[in-house]
C-alpha cells in the first residue's frame, strides 16, 4: 500500500496518481512446515459472495518432482467464477511460498484460467500442481 501512495503521490504533477489497491491480490504464507500460501477468496468466502464456483484441486503426492523428493503432503487448490477468473488459490507443500505468486500474477492480470491451464510448465516441478488444478477447475 505505501508503494501505490508513493507513486500515486509522484505522480500527480504528471496527471497520473490514480493507482488503486487491490485487496484480492495480496498473498499470504505462513512458514511452517509444509508452508501454506495463499491468495484470494476460499471456496466458502466465494460461494458467500454470490459467486457459482469451479474448484480444482491437485494432490503434491500425486506430483513427480514431489515423488522424487519424497514428499506426500500437501495440496493446490484453485477457486474460479463461472466465468473462469481465478477468485483464490490455497497451497499446502513444501513450496507454497514460491508457488503462489504465478497465482497472483493470474488474478491481477484477469487472465482466463484456462489459458494458463494450457501453457507449458517446467517439469517436473511443483508448479505443475498449479497448472493441474487450474486445468481440472477449467473443465
């Protein structure tokens, strides 16, 4: 917030200084162990809201990157509107504090989440879950 009040403030002898702050894109992660990050609306937030939801979700275990490093806890959960804007994402893993900003990125870029559910994604690493979960909320 007061990166946007300084460039807002800089701004204005320019005509600019009308960035806004968005609260739905703020991540949050808690380091413990597994971290979990997220951002956005939880699926009971977004169906309060009035929103129809698509949930998506992806198991870390089920993951490759996560089999060869030996780790079994863990989920991606992605909630998404009828339109396929992403409302929020939840990771559970070893990760999620890396993981969520891809999540942030989609959500502040309005982007459909079915075309990130299309894009290629390195494998195999854990951001794959992201693209799963996303993929399985896009139908």
């Amino acid at each position: 917030m007061g990166g946007i009040a300084a460039r807002n403030a800089l701004a204005v002898g320019a005509g600019g200084g009308t960035e806004i702050y968005d609260p739905r894109i703020v991540p949050r992660v808690t380091f413990t162990e597994p971290e979990v990050a997220s951002v956005g609306s939880t699926e009971r937030q977004a169906v309060e809201a009035g929103h129809s939801v698509k949930v998506g979700m992806a198991l870390v275990k089920d993951a490759e990157k996560a089999q060869i490093d030996g780790q079994t806890i863990g989920h991606v959960k992605v909630v998404a509107d009828e339109d396929g804007q992403l409302l929020g994402c939840h990771i559970v893993c070893e990760a999620a504090g890396e993981m969520i900003h891809e999540a942030v990125a989609i959500m502040a870029g309005r982007l459909p989440i079915a075309v990130v559910a299309a894009e290629m994604h390195a494998y195999p690493t854990l951001s794959e879950l992201l693209r799963s979960a996303l993929s399985k909320a896009a139908g």
